[in-house]
C-alpha cells in the first residue's frame, strides 16, 4: 500500500491520532494510505510547503485548497 510521504509531519493526522483515533482511521484509508494526491492538504504541502497549510483544512475540502493555491501563486 502507497503511503502519503508527509503523513509524520501533518498536523491533521497527528492531532487526530491524540484526539479522535477512530476517525483518523476512516480518513487514513481514504487518504493518507490510498489517494492521498486527492488530500487538500497533500496538495498545497506538496507545492508550497508545510508552512501553508492551515491546520483547519480538512483533506476532502479541495475547493479551499485550489484557494489557497490561487493566492499563493
């Protein structure tokens, strides 16, 4: 299985795993070991960096990413 390279460094995930492990389970088989090119955060991590992400974007929210990749071009 094909595991998303910036998984250790995403707040989402970490934040999930301390506080809600259950969920982080639905969304890590969606995403973060699956499609996670599809993760609204992977996008604006992998083009602009860490610092770009919002630590309130959800992975599905791709309209909010495509924004934020807008502004930061």
């Amino acid at each position: 299985m094909d595991m998303c390279e910036y998984r250790s460094a995403c707040a989402f995930y970490t934040e999930l795993k301390e506080r809600r492990p259950l969920t982080l389970e639905s969304i890590k088989e969606e995403y973060c070991d699956g499609n996670y090119s599809g993760c609204a955060r992977f996008m604006v991590y992998k083009t602009h960096g860490p610092y770009n992400v919002s630590k309130y974007l959800f992975p599905e929210d791709i309209h909010e990413a495509c924004k934020i990749l807008d502004d930061l071009n």
